[in-house]
C-alpha cells in the first residue's frame, strides 16, 4: 500500500450536467499543465509524476495527430487494459466484503453494472475525463498504489448508485437475463437454454432481430420457451430471456408444490376417516 498523500477529492453533487468540466484540457503545454493541476484538484489525487496523468488523457488519435508536428508520442491504450483489470478487481473485492450474502452470480451481475460503459461514461462525463477513465484509474494505481487506486474507484464509481443497484439485485431486477435465466434453469433442472436468430430484417442501419430462447430438457425434448425483437441481437437475446425467466416463474407460483398436494391428500383421508367413524 502506498503513503501517498491524497487530497480531499471534490465530490460531484447532482447530474453530471452540474459537474465542473473544467478538467477538460486545453491545447499548449501551459494551459495543458494547468488542466492537468486542475484535474488532480477535483480527483483528490495529486500526482508525483503528472506526466503519467497526461498520458492517461492522450488518446491514441491526438498521438497519431502530434507524430507529425514532434517526436513520436505514446498513448492511453496501454493504461486503459491496466486500468479495466484493476477496476474489476476493486470493485469486486469491494462487493465481496460488503455483500456476502449475494451468490457468485449476483455478485457477476453487480459488477458489470459498475464496469459497463455506460456507467463509465456517466462517471467520465461528471469528472471532464473525455472516456478516460480507466486510464486514469491506472495511472493513479501505478503513482500510488492500489490504496490510492481504491479510494478514487470508491469515491467516483461505488457512489450513491450503489446502494440503489444492490436493492435492483435483492429485487431480481438487474438486468442480465440470460445470465438469471441459466442460474434459474440449472438450479431446476431444466436443462441448457440456447438462442437461436430466426429472422433478421431492415437495413443496415436500422435492423431488427427476432431471437427464439430454447431449452433442450434431459430426454432431448427442445422446447421454445419465448421469442423476442431487438434492435441488435444481443438486446433479442436478452429480452427473450427476460420472457423465458418471466413465464418460468409464473408457472412455478401457479403450480402446487409436491409438499402442498401431499398435506391436501392427507387432510382429504383425514376427512372421510372422521366422516367414516360418525356413520
């Protein structure tokens, strides 16, 4: 762990459209030094070396750009592979610790919604980070460690959304399906679900797709259990699941259990045994 010193991080308040975007940074090198001191301000984190926070904030098509007016530059592309690695892993020791009641699945699905892009966005559009974010993450994780690393995740991604998420899991309301919807077949025996794309239609641009969910049951019975549209086959795939998980569920409630018919049964004999003796 490291003993850097970090400053109290400016924490947003309201939408990302209330942010301070100021942590955009300007072209030339003295207004680019002053972004980067302002930067630093409102993640809480003051670099010892700010060069790994201005490569952090060089996309790979400025570099390309710079090559032909000075010497070859790097880019961000690097550091965003460490950072996805070490924001999965803060976020998932950060679940672990804080929620071990939820299953491995659970815990699977939590993740990707504080992982996924369009929380990363989100977080980037609040701080003026210009999709940078896991590159920033890295580069904090390589000047100061992954104490330092941990406090910036904690404070800009695990945030008030969390607590709201984690009730949307408690629910069952987080949305990967087909992940739900494999968990819920495996734990009844149901068999293996797999998609299938039956039709695919419109052009290029605005396609539609119908994906039918199937399960192939022991004696290999296949059976379509819903069908879905999507815009992509990926958003087919899930709504059909969220069908599937939807139907399976209903039915469940709908029938009686082994248990429940067997008192019936009994308190049924109960009955005409009493109704026997009277005679």
């Amino acid at each position: 762990m490291s003993n850097h010193r970090s400053a109290s991080p400016t924490k947003r308040s309201g939408s990302p459209k209330d942010a301070d975007h100021s942590a955009v940074l300007p072209a030339g090198r003295a207004a680019r030094r002053g972004g980067l001191e302002r930067l630093q301000q409102l993640l809480g984190y003051q670099f010892r070396d700010p060069a790994l926070l201005d490569l952090a904030l060089t996309h790979s098509s400025v570099a390309y750009e710079e090559q032909a007016q000075q010497d070859s530059r790097e880019d961000n592309e690097q550091l965003e592979f460490l950072g996805d690695a070490v924001l999965g892993l803060v976020v998932t020791e950060h679940l672990f610790r804080v929620y071990p009641e939820f299953s491995e699945g659970a815990w699977t699905r939590l993740r990707s919604q504080f992982v996924s892009r369009p929380h990363l966005a989100r977080v980037a559009q609040a701080i003026g980070l210009a999709n940078a974010v896991e590159s920033v993450i890295a580069a904090v994780y390589l000047d100061g460690g992954m104490e330092s690393a941990v406090r910036l995740v904690r404070t800009w991604l695990l945030d008030e959304t969390l607590e709201a998420v984690v009730e949307a899991a408690r629910a069952g309301e987080v949305g990967d399906y087909k992940s739900m919807l494999q968990e819920y077949s495996q734990a009844h025996g149901l068999g293996q679900p797999h998609y299938q794309l039956t039709s695919e239609t419109g052009p290029d641009h605005r396609k539609s797709f119908v994906v039918e969910v199937k399960f192939l049951d022991p004696a290999a019975t296949e059976t379509t259990l819903a069908s879905a549209i999507g815009t992509r086959k990926k958003h087919a795939e899930q709504e059909a699941a969220r069908l599937a998980l939807q139907h399976l569920r209903s039915s469940q409630a709908a029938e009686p259990s082994p248990l429940a018919e067997d008192l019936a049964a009994e308190k049924e004999v109960g009955k005409k045994n009493v109704s026997g003796k009277r005679k």
